[in-house]
C-alpha cells in the first residue's frame, strides 16, 4: 500500500497538459523522463528476482510483510525469508528488484514500511537480539543506511505495545498504531499508538481500543482501519471502549494534530451478518485521489466464529468529502468467506486494485491468487495469477503507482507486475544500491553516527541536568518493580496433547497462554483475573498445527 505523504492541496488551475506533466515528474526516474507509453494494454505478469547466490532458479522470497512504493522507479518489499532468501527487505529501480537490507526485517504479520522521504522510511520490525517479539521495535533508514533503531525492555514504564501499521506526513510526522492494551499502570487503555515528531516517540492509547489494521497519510490528516477485536484474529481480549457504539463497530478512524476521533462509518446491515460482523483491514490513497478501505467477515471479536470469518462478501468504502459511503459491489465473483485484504488506489483515476483471499485461503502458499478491479460504481473485475498452471500463493499485498503500473506479492512471495512493457530508465539513487547489513543494537547501545542528524531520536539520550534543590523541594524517590512472572516452569506435554506450564505471579494480573506457529496464534488459553501466588495453565494441543512458540499476555489490575 502507498504510504508515502500526500501533498496538500493542488494550487490553482492546472490546464490538462500542464497537470499530466506534473504527473510524469513526480514519477520520473532521476535519470530523466518517463519513456514514451508502450501501445500494448497492460497485463499481469510472473516478474520474480534475480535468483540468489548458489540456486540455478528463481525462488519465492517467503511471506510478504508489506509492499510500498514511492514512486514507478523506487520501490521497497519487506519479506519473511526462507531458507534460501534472507529475511528483510527489497527494493525495485525500474528495471529490477534486488536484496536492499538484510537488518530491519520481521514476521509479515507485523513488518510495515512508512516512507517518510525519497531516501527516508521506517520499517516495523523486530527489536534488536536479545530481545524479541515482531513488531515491538522501529528502524528508520536515510541515505543508505539504518540510522537510529528503537525497542524497549518488558520492564520499562512505557513499554512499546505490537505495532501492526505505519505511514509518515513527512520526517517530522510519523505514526505507528498497533493492538488493544495498556499501559503499565492500568491508568491508559485502548488501541496502541506512537508518534515521531522529528525528535522523539511518544506512545499514546486511542480511546476506542479495536485493534489497528492500517493507516495512511491524506493532507492534513491520517485515516485508519480497525479490526472488531483488540487484533488480528482476536476472538476472546475484551475490547475497551470510552464510547459505546450502539449501531456497531466504527471501523475508520481519523487522526488530526494529535487527536484520534472515529468517522462517521458503519457497515450496512445485511441478513444473516451480527453487528459486530464486518472489519476493514486496509486503507489507501494516492495523489488527487479519495481514500478506499477495504476488509470484509469479521475474524476477530465476539461475533467471529472460530477458525472462520463471519460469511459475507467483500466490502469497499470511499471518503466522498468527508460522508464514507459503502460501495454497491457486484457480488457475483464472490464466496460467503472471500475478503480484500490489501488495497492500491490508482493514481490520478477512481478505481482501486484489491487483493482477494477466502479467510481459509490467507496464509495458502499454493493457492492461485486473486485480485478484483473496483470501480467507484461498484463494478467488479476479479483476475487469477497465474492465470493457468500451478498457484504461487493467495494474493497478499498490492501496490499501484499508475494506471498501468503496478505491482502484486503472493503469500509465498512471488511478485505479479501489471504492465504495458513500457521500458523505464534504472533510478541510480545510492540511498538504494548497496546492501544495509548493519543495524544499531538498541538493546545494548546506540550508534551515533560521525554527523549526527539534527532531527535525530533522542529517546536514548542522557537525562538533563537537575537544577539545585532547595530545602522545600521534595526528594523524589524511586522504586524498582519486580517482573510480574516468575519461577517458569519447562513446558510438560502429556499424551492427550495437553501443555502444562505452571509460574508464580506477583501481581494480579489477567493473563493469557498463546501457542504459536510461524508467528500466528493455533492455541490459547482463556484470558482469566488470576490474584499473586503459583498457577498453572493448561493448553489443548493439536498435531496438524504444532507450536514453535509460546507467549504470554498479561493486563495487570490494581489489587482489591
């Protein structure tokens, strides 16, 4: 999805070839201008990378974590890896794509990118070794290089929450917006969000707490999408709301100068749909463009079925100035589980290109992909990639930067180019042509580059000099919190496939057992109000769908 700033406003009237320059040069590689158009229609086609080092064949770059460009000839993909390709991130410069950073990568549940410039973005990602958790750190890149990196330890006083959606205004506006928590006081609870300003991150709680699914920058504003449930696939974590939505969830947000409000949005009732049974899963503008969100059945919240989503079609909704209007789809290509899962508004036009998955499709490594056309009428043009043959994996990310440019990841990571075959020149940037292998280890300590920027981060810095006390002055005092979980047991699995993990809890707390498998959750327990002392939960296993991890969530509550 595009994530780049939007500019403005449009000053004046632009007569029409003036306005389609202006269009060309924004787009333009550096090396000059556009080549002339190709008179073939544009088509999808297979346009994998080189193959790495040692493999004789083009391989899948395992499960994408976001697809973002900032213009034809400057594009970034954020991928998994795989045993053969190294997790992290690609770049595309017109006439390929190739490795750009083997730091800075994660899960694609969590990896996102914001660019914040031409030779400016951040990514979501892991934190730095020994720490771990996807998207509980931040890297920004300038110039060919990793130059700050951010995560905090689990016992800070603010510590960052999952992270799940980026966009930037801008090198001096950037927000990250994530799941439904809390802080470590129990005194801010809602959807998890942080704000760069140029120098620092602040974290903020939305009120409204539904988990984030995307955002985007539009002018003077940012748009997102909401999740029913507290995150992705969350079925079970109440969901706090400092407004009761009586007509159901409100699924677009907006945030403007720092305050987060919910648009005037709710899904249109249909038979057999509870109230709680649509959720939007992304956003996204382009240049002289209206927002499109997109999602569909509810996956997440009271009203999800487990292992399912709520049966209805796909969902559309535009921002006609300010009214979000639902559009009228054509349901015709549609089964009762299908859903847009990633949106690309054209540049300069009013169709948008959506992703289509069946919520048992989402994380299909061989399935065919699909992808629909939607007009702002509601037409409905759906295609499969590859169009015969072998599946390469549902559809995943999408994006445009023309009317006949664009581009297609599958969940196994093969990339689809929507095309004319016209021949761009090569953008020659060195911000993009050499690979980033190092990145600062915030866990130890911050590199600080010879030149340091002047908007640089200063999370890290030293605390400013206390002033001279007087005798009123009170002397603070301060106390070290003991971790909440202690004396962890090994993990027992007994013959019916039960896992027994029993630890001492120091605080009351509600707590949660989560099994995961390759980053989603396949297991948990029941998220119960346990008062301090020993305990021991116990989780159903199942063998088609083993765990490679297990994590707790803990909410901590103030004694009775």
């Amino acid at each position: 999805m595009r994530r780049r700033p939007l500019p403005l406003v449009l000053a004046g009237a632009v007569a029409a070839g003036t306005a389609a320059a202006a269009v060309a040069a924004a787009v333009a590689p550096s090396g000059g201008p556009l080549a002339p158009a190709a008179a073939a229609a544009a088509t999808w086609r297979l346009e994998q990378p080189a193959p790495p080092a040692g493999s004789p064949y083009k391989v899948p770059l395992g499960r994408p974590g976001d697809l973002s460009c900032w213009s034809a000839t400057r594009c970034l993909l954020a991928v998994e890896g795989n045993a053969i390709v190294a997790r992290g991130l690609y770049a595309y410069d017109g006439v390929e794509w190739r490795q750009l950073s083997t730091v800075c990568g994660g899960v694609a549940d969590t990896t996102r990118i914001a660019w914040a410039g031409p030779t400016e973005f951040w990514t979501i990602t892991e934190p730095s070794p020994p720490r771990i958790g996807g998207g509980l750190g931040l890297c920004r890149f300038r110039d060919g290089q990793v130059v700050a990196s951010y995560s905090t330890p689990p016992e800070s006083a603010e510590p960052f929450r999952v992270m799940t959606a980026a966009a930037c205004n801008g090198p001096a506006d950037c927000w990250f917006g994530g799941v439904g928590a809390q802080d470590p006081t129990g005194q801010r609870i809602g959807a998890y969000h942080l704000h760069w300003d140029g120098q620092t991150l602040t974290s903020s709680y939305a009120p409204q707490g539904r988990g984030v699914s995307d955002l985007v920058a539009a002018g003077d504003r940012y748009y997102e999408t909401t999740y029913v449930g507290a995150q992705r696939e969350d079925r079970e974590t109440p969901v706090t709301l400092a407004r009761s939505e009586d007509g159901g969830p409100e699924t677009i947000h907006t945030i403007v100068n720092g305050s987060f409000a919910n648009a005037l949005f709710l899904a249109l009732p249909r038979r057999g749909v509870p109230p709680a049974g649509t959720e939007l899963l992304a956003a996204d503008v382009a240049a002289w463009t209206v927002p499109w969100f997109v999602g569909g059945g509810a996956a997440s919240g009271p009203d999800a079925p487990a292992d399912a989503s709520v049966a209805r079609p796909p969902i559309a909704v535009r921002d006609a100035g300010g009214f979000y209007r639902e559009v009228p789809l054509d349901e015709t290509p549609f089964g009762e589980h299908d859903r847009f899962t990633d949106v690309a508004a054209v540049p300069g036009g009013t169709d948008a290109w959506a992703t289509l998955q069946s919520y048992q499709e989402r994380g299909s490594a061989t399935a065919r992909g699909r992808v629909a056309r939607i007009g702002p009428d509601g037409t409905i043009a759906v295609q499969r990639l590859p169009a015969a043959g072998a599946g390469r994996g549902a559809a995943a990310r999408i994006e445009f930067t023309g009317s006949d440019e664009g581009w297609m990841v599958t969940n196994a990571g093969w990339l689809f180019h929507f095309t004319d075959g016209a021949q761009r020149g090569r953008d020659a940037d060195p911000a993009f042509a050499r690979l980033i292998t190092y990145r600062p280890n915030e866990a130890l300590a911050q590199a600080i580059p010879d030149t340091p920027p002047v908007d640089d981060s200063q999370l890290f810095a030293p605390p400013p000099v206390e002033a001279p006390r007087t005798a009123e002055d009170p002397v603070p005092t301060t106390r070290r919190v003991k971790a909440l979980m202690a004396r962890l047991s090994k993990p027992k699995v007994d013959r019916r496939l039960r896992l027994r993990l029993s630890f001492t809890l120091r605080r009351p707390a509600r707590v949660q057992l989560q099994a995961k498998r390759k980053g989603k959750v396949v297991a948990r327990t029941p998220l119960r109000a346990l008062k301090p002392g020993r305990h021991t939960l116990t989780l159903q296993l199942d063998r088609r769908r083993w765990p490679d991890a297990l994590r707790f969530r803990t909410f901590e509550t103030r004694a009775r």
